[in-house]
C-alpha cells in the first residue's frame, strides 16, 4: 500500500514531505481555494520545486476536454524530465486526459 496525502497547505505539505511514510502528494483546485491560493500555476511550480522526488498528482480546471488537454500538456512540459506522473495529466511521455490522449 502507499500513502499519499491530500491537501493545499504548503507548510503542511512540506511538513508531511519529511515523514517517509508519506509517498507522494495529491491536491486540487477546490483545496487550493480553499488555503487562499490564487495563482495555481505558481503554486504547482513552487511546490513540485520543493519536492523533486516524490510523486505530486495536479489537476487540471477545466471541464472542456480541449482546455482539459491544453492545461495537462502545459503541465506536463513544466515538469518534462523530472519523472512526472499524474493519471490525470500525464502518462509516460504521452499527455491523457479522462483516459484520451490528447
């Protein structure tokens, strides 16, 4: 089984990110708005800077599947090289969406 935690909370994020018991991360739009964070795309980049090793699912804002595919590959090509998985976002080196290569 692996554990990931769920949230918005950049201190508590970093926080969880020292126990080793904690595998990778999960947040999304909701929770952000939630902490206040207003600017995603910096947030997302801000966090997966301070933690390069570990998986960090985002997702994406839309419900236009177009959109849906230009927010995931804008995603994935902020990441590309760094091990970048997100069943959302991103797959291997190809970018799905709701199970659709886009």
């Amino acid at each position: 089984m692996r554990i990931f935690a769920d949230g918005a909370d950049k201190r508590g994020i970093l926080d969880l990110y020292k126990n080793p018991l904690i595998q990778g991360f999960t947040t999304n739009p909701t929770l952000m708005r939630q902490v206040g964070i207003a600017d995603y795309e910096a947030f997302a980049r801000e966090i997966l800077a301070e933690i390069p090793d570990r998986p960090f699912s985002l997702e994406v804002f839309s419900d236009d599947f177009d959109e849906m595919g230009r927010q995931a590959r804008k995603l994935a090509e902020s990441h590309h090289g760094r091990g970048w998985r997100s069943r959302e976002a991103l797959s291997g080196d190809s970018t799905w969406v709701t199970g659709r290569k886009v």
